[in-house]
C-alpha cells in the first residue's frame, strides 16, 4: 500500500512538472527523449551560378573593330557644280603682267625740256660725246608679244654732266603699247658725260629701241 502511494506522488510530480515545462517533455517507457517545438528548420541556399569569362580579344579581332569605328565619309571627296546667283559670282581671269612700271608718255614733239639745266649742248658741238657705260634692255610689252607684233621707239633725252638720264620723251614710236617700255629702259641707261672744253657738261641725244619677235 505505501509503495503504491509513492509512486503515485512520484508520477503526479513529474505529470504537473512536465505541464510546466508547456509539454516540452515527453516520456517514453525506456527511454527520454527531449524535443524543442521551435526549432527552425535548416534552409539550404542555392550558390549563385559563375558566367564563363569572355575570351580574350586577339590583334585580327581588334583591328577589326577599329576599323569598324571608322565612319566612311559621307560625300564623295569630287567637285561639284555650283550654281551662279548673287551670292556666287564668276572668277574672272587674272590679267596678263604689265611689262615694268607704266609711265606717262609726252605727246608734244617739240625740242627736249631742260628743267633746271644749262648750257645744254648738241652732240656735233662736243669735244667728246657721251659713251654709255650701263645699257638696259627693253622688257618686251606681254600681249605685244603674245600677238607676235614688233616695233621701233625713238627716245630723245638729255645726258647730264653726271652721266645721268634726264627729260626723256618719245619722239617716234610705230607702236604706242612699246613706249612706256622703251622710256623706262632708257632711265636705267649710265654715261660717261660729253666734254666740252675739258669739262663734263649736258648733252642732247637720242636712242632708238628696235623690238623684234625674231631677237626674241
């Protein structure tokens, strides 16, 4: 009877401590097992997968792509025709280059002027006349030459006791155009001065200038 009591106490304890414990605690005749309600069930994550690296760019492949970002030009490198209005006007041609500095040829074909000279003497009264010590030649006028036309200038001009081309005009000339070339040769000219008495003094005279396309 007592030994039926003390395990009835016995089981009663272990009844109202296992309500306790919210149940936790379950026995089994033999053996104790413990079991924990909220223990989190294990999750097993996936490993993301790796992409293949790409293949490294040979020479061919990155000279194909240069020259793929090479745009082609968009117009033709040719000329094109551009229509004439009031904005685009005609080129015209350059004119032909003038034949030395132009100058204003005399008309008048009086005696020569003698401005600020004196005692001006013709050759025939000379003790010695004047000898040239320096000729230039005549440029030949471009479109005289061009067309083939040749002339004659006669230059009258006083030789001063310097040796000095001084007053020159023309006196004939069988072509206008070549005078302006004729005078601007004629003051380049150098003398040796006339004598008169021993000393250099001013001359009158004249010199021709023959153009020729043969001596051309």
């Amino acid at each position: 009877m007592r030994r039926d009591l003390i395990i009835g106490i016995i089981c009663s304890v272990l009844i109202h401590a296992g309500l306790g414990f919210g149940g936790e605690i379950k026995f089994n005749w033999g053996t104790k097992k413990v079991v924990k309600k909220d223990e989190a069930p294990a999750v097993l994550l996936e490993m993301p997968k790796m992409e293949p690296e790409p293949p490294e760019p040979t020479d061919q492949a990155e000279a194909s792509s240069e020259a793929a970002s090479i745009a082609p030009p968009s117009v033709a490198d040719v000329p094109g025709v551009v229509s004439l209005d009031s904005f685009v006007q005609p080129v015209q041609p350059p004119p032909p280059p003038k034949a030395g500095i132009t100058m204003t040829v005399p008309k008048n074909t009086g005696p020569v002027a003698t401005k600020g000279l004196t005692d001006v003497f013709d050759l025939k009264n000379l003790d010695q006349q004047p000898m040239p010590r320096l000729r230039a030649q005549p440029v030949y006028p471009f479109e005289m030459k061009r067309q083939g036309v040749s002339a004659e200038v006669l230059i009258e001009f006083v030789c001063d006791s310097n040796g000095e081309v001084r007053d020159a005009r023309v006196v004939k000339s069988d072509n206008t155009a070549f005078d302006s070339a004729a005078l601007e040769a004629i003051y380049k000219w150098k003398f040796r001065p006339g004598k008169k008495g021993g000393r250099s003094v001013n001359a009158r005279m004249q010199q021709p200038f023959v153009f020729s396309i043969a001596d051309e």
